[in-house]
C-alpha cells in the first residue's frame, strides 16, 4: 500500500508543471509523502515498544486514514481530468455538431435523451447549481440534441426519450420520435425537434429499456445515449452491461455524461455514475463525454 501512496504522489509531483490544479495535487502529494514518513517512523515506534497483547489500535486509524488520503487523491486526479475536458468544451462552438465526439457509423441512428427528474434537480441529487440552473440546464441539453438531429449526416434515425415512475402496466415510460428509424429528411428532423420540444423530466431512469429498445429496431448501427444517472427503473446497471455484452458487436454506443455527477464526481455514487457510463462505452467501442 505505502509503494502504491507513493507513486500517487510522485505522479503528483510530475504534473506539477502543467496548470494551476496540477500544483495542488503535487502539493497534496508531497503532504502525503510526508505523513506516509510520519507514519512509519510512528508505527515502527509502536511496534518497538508495544506488549504483544496490546491491539495495534494506532496504527490501524493510521491505515484507516492513508485509504482515505488515497481515495481523494484519486478523485482529485479524476475532477481535474473532467475539469480540463469541461473547460476545453466550453472554448468550441456550440454549433458544431462534430465535438460531441461520434465514434460509430452515422447511416442508422437511434438518440436516447434521459427524462428522469435528476435532469432538472429532482431525486434528492447533490447538485451545485440552483432549481432554475438545473431547468436551464436541461433545456440547453434538449438543444444540443437538436442540434444534432439537425446537423448530424445520418440517413435514418429515431430519437427515444426515457424516464418516469412506470406505466400503469408496470412497463417504464418511453417515448419516440418516431415508430421506428425513418429517412432523415428536413421534415422528419424538424417533426423530431418539436417532440423533443415537449418532453419533460420526471421519475426514474429506465435506460436498460430504452437500449433494449433502440436495438430491437431493424438496421440501427449507433446509438447516442445522453443521460446524468444510473439507472434506478426496468433493470440496474449490472443488466444494463450484461445486456451490452451480450449483444458485444452489434451497436456503438457512445455516451454523453451530463450534469455535476458526471463531470465533478465527489462521491461514491457519483464514481458509480462514472464507471458505469465509461464502461458503456468501452463495451459497445463507443465514445465517451462529459457536458
């Protein structure tokens, strides 16, 4: 463990060059690589003049303290990650369709848009920004979207939204744009638009159904899936990777992290969040970003 603190910290130190949050990690490393000293020097103390009968009660808080110092230092590393791919976003324009970063092929498409109530700040989620930031926050989301369904040069294509408390037949809320792919013509992009223009957030996150879904259509190659929760309705995230893998080859699913969780993550569900949105990507060849 004190082989693995130490080259935390030394990476730390290596990127101390590079920006402003770089100097606070190798500051935080060097703190670490001091204590870690503190502490062996203690425990050895310990050891030295402890009975055999007496439980090593300091150096266990002292172990229990350097897991902590570990762990933050990994999601320092990871919030400064997202922080920097954050700030370089925000210096593109918006109007270029081609930063979200597609991976698959653009012929059959199926865009899958959360509507669960953590897009506009309901649930109980941690968020840093206020009520009417989290609506606006949203509707920007809804915009973006349009914006590819406008500008993206795919021949058909569907948008699904997913989210809610269930049906009163126990089914997930989802919604489509469409019964099926359709050739993407202006008049069939703009008809999208105006239904996305209508949808609301509110409830759960089904997204194992809306992939399972998006697969069923005939001919859909890609799948953009934006979405800012794990999901909670119609299968957890373990069924959801399962479900992936299980159909490994078929469909590139790239992912759009959306919302302090998946940008800052500071908790446990947040790294959840993470790791769960990474790892649909990473299954289905996919791509991968934070908004």
């Amino acid at each position: 463990m004190w082989k693995r603190i130490h080259r935390l910290s030394i990476e730390g130190e290596e990127n101390s060059s590079e920006t402003l949050s770089d100097l606070s990690l190798s500051m935080l490393g060097v703190l670490m690589i001091a204590f870690t000293g503190y502490i062996l020097k203690f425990r050895s103390e310990i050891v030295a003049h402890s009975e055999p009968q007496t439980p090593p009660v300091a150096v266990e808080e002292f172990e229990k303290a350097i897991r902590q110092l570990e762990k933050e230092l990994r999601i320092a590393h990871i919030k400064q990650d997202h922080l920097k791919k954050q700030t370089e976003e925000k210096t593109k324009p918006l109007g270029n369709p081609q930063l979200f970063g597609l991976n698959g092929s653009l012929t059959n498409i199926a865009f899958c848009l959360d509507l669960s109530g953590s897009m506009v700040g309901e649930n109980g989620q941690n968020y840093s920004q206020s009520p009417a930031e989290l609506a606006n926050r949203f509707e920007e989301v809804k915009d973006r979207l349009k914006l590819m369904v406008r500008s993206l040069g795919f021949q058909n294509f569907t948008v699904i939204g997913f989210g809610g408390n269930g049906q009163p037949n126990g089914k997930p809320r989802l919604v489509a744009s469409t019964n099926g792919l359709v050739p993407a013509t202006e008049a069939s992009r703009e008809a999208a638009c105006r239904q996305i223009d209508l949808w609301q957030a509110g409830g759960g996150t089904p997204t194992l159904p809306a992939l399972q879904a998006a697969y069923r259509m005939p001919g859909v190659e890609h799948v953009v899936l934006l979405t800012d929760g794990l999901p909670t309705l119609g299968g957890k995230q373990e069924d959801v990777l399962s479900f992936l893998r299980s159909n490994r080859g078929r469909v590139v699913v790239d992912v759009v992290g959306v919302g302090d969780q998946s940008v800052q993550p500071d908790e446990a569900s947040s790294m959840a969040l993470l790791d769960f949105t990474r790892s649909v990507a990473r299954i289905t060849g996919g791509f991968f970003q934070a908004w």
